[in-house]
C-alpha cells in the first residue's frame, strides 16, 4: 500500500448518469467549489465534446481559483480509422484548457470488436495516438481502461496490453474501471496487486456498485497498491451507482491512516454530503455510512446507556470527526436513560420517576400505532403535557369538512379529469375568544384545506405564523388487515426558514390523524418562535 493515494472527483459526469439526476451549470459549479473545499484532488467536469452545458461549465470554472483540486475534462480516445491531430472529440477536450484529461478506452476485446466494430490493433492505436497528442499539448493524462476486470477474463494479455499501450505513450495513471460493478473484492486485489507490478505508470480504480462491494473494491485496490481513487458523492451514478466518495474519504483516512483529506476537511463530510444532495434534489441517506442521519443513532435502551457511559461501546468511530453526532430515540425499545438524555437535549430536566412514567406512556401509545421517534417535536409536546406546565396556545373546538366531487375536460385531449372541491371550517378559541378559519379549494388534498383553514382563523392574532410552512406529509397504513377500519398514521414535517421539525398523529380517520400533527406542527412553532 502507497502512503499517498489522490481522490478523483467524477460526480459532476459519471454521477449525473444516474436517473434523477440533472445538474445546471450552476449546479455543477456549486458542488465543485464544495468538493474543492473538501480537499480532493481531481475534479472531472464533464465530457466537453458531448453537450454544450458542459462546454460552459468548463468555460465558467476556468475563471474559478479552485484551492485543492486540478479539474479534469472527459472524453473517449479518437475514432477509429481517424487521426488523433483532427480528432473533434480530442479537439474539444484540449479546448476546455484544463490541466488533466482523462480519455476512456475499451479494455475489453469483445467491445472492440463488437460494439466499436474495429480491429483490437486498431483499438492498441487509438489508444497510444490520443495519449501521445495530449501529452504534447502538456496535459496530465488518466486512461480510464473500460470493463477492464471483465476483459482481464476474457482476454488477459489484451486488457494488459492496453494499459501498457497507453503507459508507453506517456499516460500518468492507468484507472482500472469495473464498469459493470461485479467483481468481487478479493479478486480485484488480486489483479490490482499483479498490474501494479506489470504496468510502468500509476494505477487507479474506478468502481461501481453493481454487486454492493464498491468502495469494499476501491479500498482493497488500494491496499494492492492503487494510487488513485475515482468516486463519487454521495455514490451517484448509472445502475446501482459509483463507489460512494465520501465513504472511501473516511474509510482511507480513519481506517487505514491515509491522510487524503485533512482533519478540519473530514469534519465537514457530513455538511458536504447533505449539501451536494440538496443541489442534486436528491433525499439524503439516513443510512448512508458516517454521513447519514442515522449513521451513529440509538434506539435500543441498552446501546443508548452503554452509549452515554462510553461512546466508543457502539460507534466504530468518533462521529463528530466526520462532522455528525450521535442522537438517542424515544420508542418502545427506550430505556429511562434514553428519555433523560432526550429531554436533556431539549432544556427538560426530570427525575427518574418521572422518566420511567414518560417512558411507560410512550409505550402504551407506540402500542396504539403512534411513533416518536421520526416525530421528536411531537415527543416534546407529549412530555410537557404530561408534566403539567404546558398550556397550548389554543384550542380547536371544531372541524368541518366537505369534499364535493367534480368533473372538468382537458381541451387538449377531451379527457375527462375529476376534481374534488374541499371545503374546511375550523373554529378555534383562547381563553374567551374564539375565530373562525375556511379554505374553499379546488384539486387540493384535505390536509392542505385544513392548513389553510387553521392558518386563516389565528393568522390575525399571530401574523408571524406565516413564516410556518408545511414541508412534507406521510401516510402510513398501520394495521393494514383491518382495510377501511385501519388505524393511520400521519407524519408531518414544518419547517420555519431553516429550522424543521416533525410531528405524528394517529387515527382510524386521517383527517383526524392529520389534524394532530398539524396542531402539534402549530404548537410547536409557538414553542419555538413565541417566546
């Protein structure tokens, strides 16, 4: 294993194959400024000679100082039957003027000869001839050696061949791609370990996750003696994905003592991550290895008090050096110590009895289908309540709603789309005074009717209630046996400018089940923002 190993950056190409995935210029320049800041080394832009959104970006960026990283344009090797010096293709990339270039070529006999429909000698000079050129225009040359560990199988002697080819006309580092993502770990570091010693250059790896060994692969490649690392955030990419970026990060420098980024750039992983998939208008990974909500949580009672005594007892590493944090859930499973710490958090000191008394609550409603552990602002609410102190700042004394069906016809197609007119009144009171709040909407759900409804009837005595906005709902069916008499939950997600925060209701009518969440969505905003 090498004491220096560089991190290739290829979100902003290789990741925006992945379905959903479609990135602005814009876009593309934010997550490079991020990914610069977070101490890789090569950032691949795009493929320059395919579409003129990356032809801008290259333009735009280049006017950028970025800090950490060299910026690489894609492409693939000349055509076959053509000449390297007229190439378009290689004509663009040497035109996006930046310091790297990495060229992708077939590694793999059958794709010569069957997909690119040429001579595997031919596919030997395509190789050598486009290296060669770029190398005389002074760039910094990568071979990315497509389905290699596949060819490898095939044909041994002509996927190595390839690399030689390419390392013989100057190329700086040979990447190994596992392009379809099924070779299993033990195997690349076989291979890996044996073209090391074979191929005069630098060896790279680029996996995806085919087979959900990814950045189990890059780590072994690494550990056989690759250098270089490609990637990306996230795990982004076509099919299954890439080899996730941020993992590898962690996982080279907190597992195997690679210092790839430094100290104060790993504590950011967690905010780079979460912001990369906010561009992308991606969901975050609860799960996601270190970066994830969930990555360092503890629901069960017994974990969580192990948890509080010595942290290392069930986290395989320090989450704050990754930039996220441990969190304790209130669920069934909660043990006392879990309930204090919770409460703790959020500025609520209780004695043990009455931690054991919370704790027994939140037992018998998860029972009846609610859950707190996705709803904290729920929980908090639950707990005042209980401790007596709490007193709402008002009170729904009744709800109305009308849902009348209607029918209208698109004049486009003369098809017939059914409408549903909501109609809610709600009443609310405080102390002596009571208003009336009412939504009439066509083609709005009920709940949206409802937020309308309420918002209307307290927005005159607390205007700052406008900032509150409803973020995101949930359904969940929890006794589904039951059919129409089934017990709902609804989960409701509000957020004011940055601050979000999540409440549940529970109900056989989702109407009521979602007026709980709702209410408790209000409740909490003036805990918050009323003081």
């Amino acid at each position: 294993m090498k004491d220096r190993v560089e991190l290739y950056d290829t979100t902003l190409r290789d990741g925006t194959q992945m379905e959903g995935i479609s990135l602005s210029v814009d876009d593309k320049i934010k997550i490079a400024r991020r990914m610069d800041e977070l101490g890789v080394h090569y950032i691949e832009g795009g493929y320059p000679g395919s579409n003129p959104k990356d032809i801008e970006f290259f333009a735009r960026i280049s006017e950028m100082n970025l800090k950490n990283a060299h910026l690489a344009a894609f492409g693939s090797t000349r055509k076959a039957r053509g000449r390297a010096d007229t190439d378009p293709n290689l004509k663009a990339l040497l035109e996006a003027n930046t310091p790297v270039v990495t060229i992708v070529a077939k590694a793999h006999d059958r794709h010569v000869t069957h997909v690119l429909e040429t001579t595997l000698e031919e596919n030997l000079a395509m190789i050598g001839d486009s290296v060669r050129l770029l190398k005389e225009a002074g760039r910094t040359v990568f071979l990315d050696a497509e389905h290699f560990f596949d060819g490898l199988e095939a044909n041994r002697d002509y996927a190595v061949q390839c690399l030689k080819t390419a390392a013989t006309a100057g190329a700086d580092c040979a990447v190994l791609c596992d392009t379809n993502g099924g070779t299993i770990t033990s195997r690349i570091s076989e291979i890996v370990r044996a073209v090391v010693k074979e191929v005069p250059c630098e060896v790279g790896i680029h996996t995806h996750n085919g087979a959900d060994v990814a950045v189990a692969g890059s780590l072994a490649a690494v550990e056989a003696g690759a250098t270089q690392v490609q990637g990306a955030a996230n795990g982004y990419g076509d099919m299954c994905g890439n080899a996730n970026l941020f993992s590898i990060i962690a996982n080279l420098k907190l597992k195997l003592g690679i210092d790839v980024v430094s100290d104060e750039q790993l504590s950011r992983l967690t905010e780079v991550a979460h912001y990369v998939a906010e561009i992308a208008n991606q969901p975050p990974n609860p799960r996601q290895a270190y970066v994830g909500s969930a990555a360092f949580v503890h629901k069960a009672g017994l974990h969580a008090a192990a948890v509080a005594k010595e942290e290392w007892s069930y986290q395989h590493v320090v989450p704050e050096r990754v930039g996220n944090t441990n969190r304790f859930l209130i669920s069934e499973l909660a043990g006392i110590g879990n309930v204090v710490r919770k409460l703790h958090e959020r500025g609520i000191e209780v004695s043990l009895d009455q931690a054991r008394s919370i704790r027994d609550h939140v037992k018998e409603r998860e029972a009846l289908g609610w859950q707190y552990e996705g709803a904290e602002a729920s929980f908090e609410l639950l707990v005042r309540r209980m401790l007596g102190e709490y007193k709402p700042p008002f009170e729904i004394t009744s709800h109305k709603v009308t849902i009348e069906p209607g029918r209208r016809t698109d004049p486009r197609t003369g098809e017939r789309e059914y409408i549903a007119g909501v109609r809610m009144t709600v009443m609310v009171r405080k102390s002596n005074r009571e208003w009336k709040g009412h939504a009439d909407h066509e083609g709005v759900g009920p709940v949206d009717a409802l937020d309308k409804a309420l918002r209307a009837a307290i927005v005159g005595q607390y205007p700052g209630i406008a900032t509150l906005r409803l973020t995101d709902f949930k359904v969940h069916i929890i006794d589904s046996h039951h059919s129409t008499e089934a017990v709902t939950r609804v989960l409701i997600e509000s957020a004011a400018g940055e601050f979000t925060w999540w409440t549940v209701g529970t109900s056989p009518n989702i109407i009521e089940a979602s007026l709980m969440a709702l209410v408790d969505s209000y409740e909490y905003w003036f805990l918050q923002f009323q003081k």
